[in-house]
C-alpha cells in the first residue's frame, strides 16, 4: 500500500531521512530565464499556490508591476496594470518550477537567482537575491529606485557573485553554514544575520580575486554588509533543493512544502505529490513600526514557509534569543515552549544543526501532517509583515500559523488515495 | 511638536525598540513615538510616518534615535527616564515551573519514561479512550472525570485487571498514594493504615480523623462510586484489597463504601476475612451491630477512623466510638426553630449526615428522594450542594462559595430552621480559604436574624489536616470567630446539632462474634501495583492543571498533558487518523 514500505511511519522516516542526508552547495548566481525556461516568455513567478491576477494582494500585485517595469514590457505602471489585468502576462507558481520566492515571490527572466544544488540528490533550487529593507519589490513597491536596484542586481550583484563562486570551484557547503549560523542565534527566517556574516565571511576572499571593477566590487560587498537577511534566500533555495529531492519518495503523511500567496495557504505532503492543499490565508500577528498596526497588515505570503518545512524558521524559535520576543512579549521560556510544542508534530530532530539553547537537540525535523490534525497544533512561521497597500513596503514583523485545514484535507486526500476510507459527500 | 534624542553609540536590537516603543506611546501625553537606530533604512520609515526631524540627519547605525511628538516638553525627560529604566531591566521574569509540559502521549511518556500513573480529567466522553491509552502504556489510572458509561468502566477494568493494573474511579476525587495526594486530596503524616473506598470526601473524612488521632495513612485508593456496583464486580476494590494486604507497611486496612450489590458484597467480605489483617469496613447507611472475626463494622466515618487507629496501636477496640463528645451549647430558639439544614459540599458527608439525623427523627430515608435532597423530611433538610444539579455550569461548591451562600439565606428564611449544619473541606484543589469567604454570608444572616429577635446557629465541621496548604488551625479560628460551632468530626456535629435540639441517637454497642470459616486467599499482586505502592508515582496529568501541584510538592514526579481532543473532536478526522497509523 506505501511502495516499498511497510507503514507510513517508514515512509515517512525515508523521507525524512533524505532531508538529513541532504548536501546543498551554492553553485552560482544566474539569470533566472537560464535555468528556469518557462520564464523566456511574458512570465512570471509568483509565491504560493496557483493564484489569478485579481485574487492577489496588493503587494503582490505591485510585484507584479514592478517586474512588468523591470522586464521592459511596459513603459509606465498603468501600462503594466493594463497588461497584467488583461491577462497578458502568464503566471505560474515558483514551487513549479524548482524556485521558491520571498513575500510576493515575483521572479521574471532576468532577475539574477541562487543556485542550490543538492549533491545528495542531485537536483537545483533557485531563489531571487534579498534586497534589503524598505522599498522593495517583494512588498510590492515599484518605484524607481526599487527597478534601478533590480538593474543593478542584474547588471553588477549576480555576476559578481557568479564569478566569485566559480572562483571557488565546487560551491560553497550551506549546511556548514548553517550548522554555525544556528548556534550564532539564527532560525533563517526571521534572523539570518550570523548566516549572511559568514555568508560575506565566505565570499569576500573569492569576490577579491575576481576581475570585476573595484567600484562594483566595493559596492558588492557594502551590500552584503548591509543586507543582514541576505541569507534567508539562500536558506529558502537550500530547504526547497532539499526538499524536493526528500518529496520523491511519494509515500507517507511528511509534509513536503509550505507556501502562500496572501490568498491561499497550501500545502504537500510526500504521499500526494505536488498536489496542493489549500485554505484562506491567516494574517500575521507581531510588532509594529509606528504609525502601523495590526489592521494594515498584508494576509500572509512567501514562499518562505519552506524554511519551516525544513525545520527551522518558526519551528526552531528557540534557536534565535534575539527574536523570540515576536511570539508575544515573552521570553525564552515561550520559545522554549514554541518550539517544544513544534516537536509534538514533528517526527524527529535533525542531528545537522544542533542547537545550544535546546540542550543541543537537533533542530525539528519533518512535520506529520497527522500529528497536526491529531493534536490541532499548527506549524508556527516567523515572518515579516507587508502594508496591505503595495508600496508601502514592511510595517512589522510576527509570527502566522499554518492552517489546520490544510493538513487536514491532505490526509483525508491520502487516506482516500489509498482507498481506507470514502470520499466526504458534500451535501 | 516634535523632540528629536539621538543616545549615540547606544545600539539596541529591533525587536527590543519596538517593544519599547509600544511601552512609551502608552505614556499619558505622548501623541506618537518611535525609537529607532538610526540607520539609512530606518530613517526612511521614519519619514514614512512623519517623524522625520533635522537632528535625525547626523544619527549614525549605531546611534539610538528617539523621536517623541508631544505637546509638553517637561514629558521628554519622564520618556528619557522610562527609556533607561526599560532598557536596564529587559529580563523577562516568567515563574519556572518544574515540571513538563505536553500535548501528546508519546511526548509524556519521552518526558517521563518511567511513569506509572496518569489522572484523567478530561471531559467525561473522552475519558475512556484515554484511560486506555494509558493502561495500553502499562500505565494505572486515576479517572477523576464523571460521566463515563458503566460499560466502558467495566472494558477499561478489566483491560486492566488482566494487565496487572489499577483503576481508580471514574468519578474518583481523591487518592493517596505513597504519600502523594491526587486529585482533591489532603495532606498527612504516612503511617501504616491503607485506605480503600468507593467514596471521595467518606476516604477524606477517614483519613484526616484518622491524622487527628495521631496515626497515618499508607495509601488511600479510591474505586469510584460504582466499583461495588454488580456490573463492575468490585475489580478495583477486589485488586486494591489485595495490594493493600500484601504491602508490608500497611497493618490495617480500611473499607469505606455505600451498601454494594449482595453478591458483591459476600466476595469482598470473603476476602476481607480471608486476610491475615485485621480490616474495619463501613457500608455507609447500614447499622451493624456486631464486629466479625476479623473485620470490624464502624457505623460512622469517625467511628472507622477511630477503630482503626486502635487497632495500629494494638489497643482492645470498644464496643462504640459513637459518644457525642463535648458540651452541647446552650441554645434560645423560637418555639417554631425545630429543625436543622445540612448543607453540604461532600457528599458522602451530607449522606452520613442524612443517615444521623434520620435516625435520630425515626424517619426511614431509605425511599427515593427529591433530585438533590439527601433529607427532606419535616423541615429536615440535608443536600448535596455538589450534586450535578447544582453545579450545571458552576464551579463545585468545594471551590466556589455562591451556591452554599444562597442556600444558607435560603435555610435561614425557613422559619423552622434553628441549626445550619455545613462542611468545610480543605486539601489540594479546594478553595485556599473556604472559611474566610463563607464568612461574610454567616454574619449577614446572624445580624439579620438578630434583628428578628432570634438565633440562627451555624454547626460545622472542617475536613482537612494541619499540614493542607490551607491550615487546618487558621480556617477553624476564622470560623469560631465569626461565631460558628466547630465539632472535629462529621458525626460530632451532626450529634452535637441533634442534642441542641434536644434529640438523641441510640448508641450500638458491638462485640466481636466469630465468623464463619474461610480459607486463607492465595493472594497475588501484579508487580505494576506492588511498585505503585512501594515508591512514589511518576504522574502524566491529562487536563486539570491544578493536580500537578499536589505532586510536585509531595515529591513526586509528573508531566502535565494539555489535553485537546483528538483532531478537535472531529469525528471524520479522528476516524483517518485511526486508518492512517
């Protein structure tokens, strides 16, 4: 009835076994269009599950324009609304095609992105570059300077890199990365500052060595200097290459991949495939810059929830002291308490990243969607929040919950699929 | 207008000023404040909001921006002060407990791998399944929860029976064990008499009189009110009988139940004189006359008590324990004030009370009764204020003093009413202070019947020992000053309200007669229940919170179990979950 397996709990102790043997190296920076070929035509990626123009938040549909500016297929914004309400421009899912994005998620042919190779599997993920704070194109702002920085991106940050890292030769080891990162106060999503200084701590010998300009190189890394969640793309690459090689063992109640699109929450688990499982967008609680609050924040979006499916991010609150207080106004004991109620749905610790404000317990390791639906425990994602209104950019940063209702369509889905129970009758 | 503070080199990490900054725009007089380090991006959002000031211009990364929009100048240097007092005393004080805490049985039992014993407080239609994922965990349980259906008692007992495990209720309110208080339980000095009863406040009642006397308590086990029931059979009490006889500390053993079904009955007395122990047995509303071979008949819960301590001290037992001790109070009533109310919040004690004063009114009670009346007869009343009926979306009358204080008004307008006769029960998990909050309705009735030119006397007893975190010596003082008569047992006060009113109760005098022969048992004992009486429990708590308390402080061990239902209670969830295991 599993394959190969003899229980779910096998199946699902394969699959998690993958994500711990999993070798993810970073490989290059490319333009997207390179690697990604559904992006050679007027397409774009976007965050979540599949969504239309007209269910997008306004951040995601400024995105959108920004991108449409960025590509040169419009001349001005209303020009580019006009396009992408009259359905001229393709969207598809970043999920689909081996990327995974930030907040909006919108990618299109030329925006440079990482490349993270799972050595273990053998398989890519790609993800766009961070941008920083303030305006910029993930919340959805479109401005001038937001498609300059994008042009800079293309122009002089990805093959900088790119020539950096083929300097290096064979990729620089991420999980390494990230087992010190995690023991320097990171959980790669909410914080990724220890992540991003090793990160420029790696590349910056390599950056020296290449022939690029001395100006572009200064500015290259002021960037990285600056841009304290540079490696929060990187994680997302990395938890999607890892993952992805994890969900081909199509058996069992793991879940595979977390995302939404400020509509839709959805959700896989290994046994369905790329079946997505979907239910309405929480919106994310937290703290505030002010003059915002919390009737302003952007229903819940980003790809980036596949942090947390790999196991860190929210799941692994405990490891980041510095954030913990987003949960609520506690302290550690509520991180304690946040990521030991995340291990009542999780099957197992990851023994790759250990963390020492746990007692060394490895971070979490495969959510159950059984375990979710059993104990009614939602995954908890960090996470930052949007201005409902594109353009406005950050207003604040919190923590969402994952939908229980998600987890529970996809095993009613699976026990379906294998036949131990029928089909729910809507009435 | 705006006031612009730049504390240079003073970095603070985000998360920290943004929660500073809500704590500052609380403050009485400040129209808008955020404090920021004044880095590139941040001053764009400071722009953003309008708070944008010249002095921001020259603030560097490391510099802390404060920017204060207020009407009054003299608020800066009161937002300065809070600033500084925040940032000095950022720890976060949280009470540590010490104990676990879980949502999910594999997590107890990783939490605790050794435990042996899970209490269950979940809501009665729950109860079952979980009880039997504890005894599938080679767990003993104490099911606190009502409402669980006989047959799924009797499945979950004997599951249990054959495991070698113990079943203590449902329906059971206390137990101790090893010295461990469970549930609503007292505390008391350990000593080598083994309670084990099919009744909370009657296994409350034994055992703190029998600490009042001086001597202790090896485990009380309590059975829940059905185990004598002929559909259960006695299996938790036939067990426990058994365990308490083979522990070797234990030298007496001590029986409290209501009358069970006769052939019940007849195996569990079987047993009783089988044992090399002696045994003293009270059938709550029966009146033996005789004591039998071994086994010893008490009439009242004192008198079990009393009986028992005897015989641990190797004292000849008397033929009755039953003499009304103490003055009887003088008393100046209304030609009209005949009667007592008993108004009570155990009910095993409000039961024993009924049964006393029947007795002493030649009334036969042995009829049905009213919903919620134990005795109403003549202007006699006993209730049981913790009765279902009463406690529909209330709080037990053990923890909340409403209920009692509307029928004690409800008592004094009886113009036949003389005495009010009422229990104080103390332990883990009843009120912290009981008498001081029955206090206030006493004197209000007092000082309102003295107005009327006539007397109302409050009667009562305080269930409990000088070692339950509520204190014995303090509640009864607080009691007696505000006027009401303390007796030390039940039965005192009961006697001692009769004889007010001029009525005595027939005492029974008792002599040993020789029973008939039974064959000394072959008596086995699991090794499960044998390690559950020799060392203290190790505890999942499934529910109330409140039980951890009692155990953490009597040195055991336990993990609280936030228990939710399975899948919210979803029933198509709940039958995927069971097909995808």
């Amino acid at each position: 009835m599993y394959g190969q397996f003899k229980t779910i709990d096998e199946a699902n102790r394969a699959v998690i076994d993958k994500v711990v043997s999993g070798a993810p190296f970073l490989v290059d920076v490319v333009p997207a269009k390179s690697v990604i070929k559904e992006l050679n035509g007027k397409v774009l990626l976007h965050a979540g599950p599949p969504i239309k123009w007209e269910n997008m938040t306004s951040p995601m549909q400024g995105s959108c324009v920004g991108a449409t500016l960025f590509e040169g297929w419009a001349s001005n914004a209303d020009e580019a609304f006009k396009m992408l309400e009259n359905g001229e421009i393709e969207f598809i899912p970043c999920h689909h095609v081996n990327a995974v994005g930030p907040m909006g998620g919108i990618t299109s042919g030329n925006m440079p992105v990482l490349v993270v190779e799972n050595r273990d599997g053998g398989n890519q993920a790609y993800c766009t570059l961070n941008e920083g704070i303030g305006a910029v194109l993930r919340f959805g702002a479109y401005s001038e300077e937001v498609i300059n920085r994008l042009g800079w991106f293309r122009d002089v940050l990805g093959p900088t890199l790119s020539k950096a890292l083929q300097v290096k030769g064979d990729g620089l080891n991420v999980n390494v990365a990230i087992a010190k990162a995690i023991t320097m106060g990171d959980e790669f999503h909410q914080r990724n500052i220890a992540g991003s200084l090793i990160f420029l701590k790696d590349i910056v010998p390599y950056i020296l060595q290449t022939d690029v300009d001395d100006k572009d190189k200064q500015d290259v890394i002021q960037f990285l200097a600056d841009t304290d969640q540079f490696f929060l793309n990187i994680a997302m690459a990395t938890s999607k290459a890892i993952m992805d090689t994890a969900r081909e063992i199509q058996h069992g109640t793991v879940v595979t991949a977390m995302c939404r699109n400020g509509h839709e929450f959805g959700i896989r688990i290994a046994g369905m495939g790329d079946q997505w499982f979907t239910a309405p967008v929480n919106t994310p609680q937290g703290l505030f810059f002010t003059g915002y609050d919390q009737d302003m924040a952007c229903p819940d979006m980003g790809d980036s929830a596949i942090t947390e499916t790999f196991g860190v991010g929210g799941m692994a609150m405990i490891a980041a002291p510095g954030v913990t207080r987003f949960v609520g106004a506690g302290g550690m004991d509520d991180a304690v308490t946040t990521s030991n109620d995340m291990m009542e749905i999780c099957i197992d610790h990851n023994p790759n990243y250990s963390i020492p404000t746990w007692d060394f317990k490895g971070s979490c390791l495969g959510i159950d969607a059984r375990k979710v639906v059993e104990t009614g425990i939602e995954p908890v994602i960090n996470t930052g929040i949007a201005h409902k209104e594109a353009g406005v950019g950050q207003i604040g940063a919190g923590t969402v919950r994952a939908p229980l209702a998600c987890f529970e369509k996809a095993i009613d889905a699976y026990a379906v699929k294998l036949g131990l129970i029928e089909p729910e009758v809507n009435e | 207008m705006l006031y612009t503070i730049v504390k240079q080199n003073s970095y603070q990490d985000s998360v920290n000023l943004m929660l500073l900054t809500n704590k500052i725009s609380t403050m009485e007089g400040i129209n808008k404040v955020q404090i920021m380090m004044g880095t590139p991006a941040n001053k764009d959002i400071l722009k953003a909001a309008d708070l944008y000031t010249e002095e921001l211009e020259g603030a560097a990364s490391n510099d802390m921006c404060i920017v204060v929009d207020t009407d009054s100048d003299e608020k800066i240097q009161e937002v300065l002060e809070e600033v500084d007092n925040y940032l000095s005393n950022q720890a976060i004080s949280g009470s540590k407990e010490t104990f676990e805490t879980v949502r999910s049985w594999d997590k107890a039992t990783t939490a605790l791998p050794d435990a042996n014993l899970a209490i269950i407080s979940t809501p009665g239609q729950y109860a079952a399944e979980e009880a039997e994922k504890a005894i599938d965990r080679d767990m003993h349980v104490l099911i606190f929860s009502d409402n669980v259906s006989i047959e799924d008692e009797r499945r979950i007992k004997e599951k249990a029976h054959e495991k070698g495990l113990l079943v203590m209720g449902p329906d059971c309110g206390t137990a101790v064990v090893s010295g461990v208080p469970l549930a609503f339980a007292n505390v008391m000095k350990t000593g080598k008499i083994g309670v084990i009863g099919a009744s909370g406040t009657g296994i409350q009642e034994v055992t703190t009189e029998i600490d009042r006397l001086g001597a202790g308590v090896s485990h009380a086990i309590g059975t829940g009110g059905r185990d004598l029931n002929d559909k259960i059979g006695a299996i938790t009490m036939l067990d426990g009988i058994k365990a308490l006889a083979q522990h070797s500390q234990t030298e007496v053993i001590t029986l409290i139940s209501k009358p069970p079904a006769k052939e019940v009955r007849d195996e569990v007395v079987n047993l009783l004189q089988s044992l090399s122990k002696p045994v003293v047995a009270i059938f709550l509303g029966e009146e033996p006359h005789n004591h039998e071979g071994n086994v010893y008949y008490a009439n009242t819960l004192e008198e079990t008590a009393a009986i028992a301590v005897d015989l641990v001290k190797g004292n000849t037992i008397k033929p009755n324990y039953n003499t009304l001790q103490g003055e009887v109070p003088a008393v100046e009533l209304k030609p009209e004030q005949k009667t007592i109310k008993g108004l009570y919040s155990g009910g095993t004690l409000g039961y024993e009370a009924a049964t006393l004063i029947s007795r002493g009114i030649n009334y036969d009670n042995t009829g049905e009764h009213e919903e919620g009346y134990l005795l109403n007869a003549n202007g006699f009343e006993v209730i049981d204020l913790g009765d279902d009926i009463y406690t529909q979306g209330k709080p037990h009358p053990m923890i909340d003093p409403e209920t009692r204080v509307q029928y004690f008004q409800k008592a004094a307008q009886d113009e036949s009413t003389a005495i009010i006769l009422f229990d104080v029960v103390l332990g883990y998990g009843s009120h912290e202070d009981m008498a001081g909050a029955l206090i206030p309705g006493i004197e209000k009735i007092q000082k309102e019947a003295q107005a009327n030119g006539k007397n109302i006397y409050f009667l009562a007893t305080v269930c409990g020992t000088d070692q339950d975190p509520q204190g014995i010596d303090e509640q009864k003082a607080k009691l007696e000053k505000a006027g009401v008569i303390l007796r030390d047992s039940n039965n005192q006060a009961v006697l001692t309200a009769l004889a007010m009113l001029d009525i005595q109760i027939e005492e029974v005098q008792k002599e040993v007669v020789a029973a008939k022969e039974t064959a000394t048992a072959e008596i086995t004992v699991s090794e499960a229940i044998e390690k559950l009486l020799t060392e203290k429990p190790s505890v999942v708590n499934v529910g109330l919170k409140k039980f951890t308390e009692a155990i953490t402080a009597n040195g055991g061990r336990v993990v609280q179990y936030d228990w939710r239902p399975v899948a919210g209670g979803n029933p198509r969830m709940r039958k995927i979950l069971s097909v995808l295991r």
